[in-house]
C-alpha cells in the first residue's frame, strides 16, 4: 500500500509538471524553455548555499527573457520535480526529457528507463554494500552520467539498506552535454547527495564547468576525501570553513578507480 501510494505521489506530480510546462511561454520553443528551467534550477541550487556571482549573472539573464506568469510557473516546475523526486531516489529529468520529445536524437541522446537502472544497481552494487562495514564511505564515479540515472539507482541501493548516502557516498559524475550534466546536479542536489557534476569530456580530459552540490560543502567533503588519502590535514570548524570558489578543474582529490567506461566505476 505504501509503495502503491508513493507511486501515486509521482505519477501526479510529473503529470502537474508536463501540463506546466506545456502552458508555459508558448512565445518559446519548448526545448529553450526546458534548458532555461534546467539552468535555473540548478543556479538557484548552488547559489542557495554557495553564492558565485556568474552563476547569478546567467540566472537573472534566462529569467529577463520570460513574462512574469511564466516566472513563477518556473518556480511551480521546481516544485513538482521536488515532490515528484520526494518518493524515492530515481531519475524524473530524463524520462521527461525523452517523453516531451526534445532529447538531442541526432546526438544520440538516451536517458535509461529508471526500472533498468535500478535492476542494474540491485544486481550489480548491493553484495558491495558490505564494504562499508570496514570504511566511512564509498566514492564512485560516472563518466558518462546523462541526468543521473544510474547515480540515483545505486543511492536507492543505499537508502533501502539503510544508509544516509550524505554520509556513506561521494560521487563525481561528468558528462560531455551540459543540460545532461545540470539535470544530474539538479537531482543530486535534491536527493543531498555529496558529488562533484563536471561539464566536460571523459575521454579527452576536457574540463569546462565544475559544479558541487550543497551536501558536498555541508558535509566537508573536500577534507574527508583528503583524509582517505592519507592527508594529515584537520578538518576545520565548519562555522569557520570557506567554501570552495569555482574553478575550470577540479579542486578535490579524485578517486583512484573513476571510470572511462560506460559504466558507474567504485574505489573501495
């Protein structure tokens, strides 16, 4: 009954997301709107708690561009995702992305069905979780992370176990397309999950935007991942602590075993 009524919750809240977003800014293309949502969703994010001045600067350029109804429609789309993502960790961006039929097709752009991705996490991730009886936390890497699906699949492993991935995970997830890449962040900001999103490519190294969610900074995670390293460093008050400013490349210790494959890669 539980599971039939978080199931309802969903259903009802991606349906009041398509009817928004379908009456909103009809002078748009709807493949502008969607990516001006995705931006601004995760500008809003990040700057809630880490204010970086360009981030703001792009926010209030997309939000100039739209009527004032359509404004607050935004902040409307938000809240159905947020209610939508409140039932269970899975990937709501890219089955809507697809289903509103504006994915990239010539790109061959493709966001697995969350069903799949969870079938691959339980059979794939659930025998690991027993590491975590002889370590603090788990890192994992996803190359090629689309919206995030696989990410969220492999935080339901957790969360069904038991486990508060704010504290049992860190994740670093890159992908080459940049609306991909904020939908992840998006999503794992939602679901406070420690990660670092890089806008880039994995095969050529290229780096072009480094994102890192509030649970990332809340938890210290820049000085827990230093530690499993071998670092001597203490870590600091958080009162105290600054976080980290914006770079081009990524700041953190990265984990040993991230992935060049397809597929999601952990460092135990």
């Amino acid at each position: 009954m539980a599971d039939h009524a978080m199931a309802q919750g969903r259903v009802a809240a991606v349906a009041a997301f398509k009817q928004t977003f379908r009456e909103l800014a009809p002078y748009k293309h709807r493949y502008e709107v969607f990516r001006d949502f995705v931006i601004m969703a995760a500008c809003s994010l990040h700057n809630s708690f880490h204010k970086e001045p360009g981030r703001e600067e792009e926010y209030l350029r997309i939000i100039a561009e739209y009527k004032k109804p359509d404004q607050f429609a935004f902040q409307k789309l938000l809240g159905c995702l947020v209610a939508a993502l409140d039932e269970d960790p899975r990937d709501i961006l890219g089955p809507l992305y697809m289903e509103l039929e504006i994915a990239n097709k010539d790109a061959g752009q493709f966001f697995t069905p969350p069903e799949l991705s969870e079938l691959m996490a339980n059979l794939t991730f659930k025998d690991e979780l027993a590491k975590l009886e002889n370590q603090p936390f788990l890192t994992a890497g996803e190359p090629a992370c689309g919206a995030g699906g696989m990410i969220l699949a492999l935080v339901k492993v957790l969360t069904s176990a038991g486990y508060d991935p704010a504290q049992k995970l860190w994740v670093q997830a890159i992908d080459v397309d940049r609306m991909a890449a904020l939908m992840c962040y998006i999503q794992l900001s939602l679901w406070n999950v420690p990660a670092e999103v890089i806008v880039g490519n994995t095969l050529s190294l290229e780096i072009r935007e480094v994102w890192y969610t509030p649970a990332h900074y809340m938890g210290l995670w820049k000085y827990r991942l230093r530690r499993k390293e071998g670092s001597t460093e203490v870590t600091p008050d958080p009162k105290k602590q600054t976080p980290e400013p914006v770079v081009t490349a990524p700041e953190e210790p990265k984990p040993s075993s991230v992935s060049t494959s397809a597929q999601l890669g952990f460092d135990f």
